[in-house]
C-alpha cells in the first residue's frame, strides 16, 4: 500500500501537538481556542438544526 507523504505529514503534525500537551485532550483543546482567540480571524458558529419530530 502506498503511504501519502501529506497524510503522513498532517499525522506527524497531530502526534507532535498532541505530545506537547501530553495527549490530554482538554490541554489540547484550550490552546486551540487560544490560538483561534488570538488568530483576529472571524469565528463562525451554527445553531443545532431543528429536529424535525412534531
């Protein structure tokens, strides 16, 4: 099977940040909201969509 050299580096990448943190995922999730505090670029948030039950 061949590897795809931009999969394998996006992958390199996650284990690298996640290590960072020392795989805790709510480390890693607030340095991300940090970073996207910080980053000045618009924030775009969605509304649940409606169930369509009644």
């Amino acid at each position: 099977m061949l590897k795809d050299e931009l999969v394998e580096e996006v992958r390199k990448a996650r284990q690298e940040q996640a290590a960072k943190w020392n795989f805790d995922l709510k480390a890693i999730l607030a340095d991300a909201r940090k970073r996207q505090a910080q980053s000045g670029h618009e924030v775009v948030s969605f509304a649940p969509k409606e169930s369509k039950e009644g």
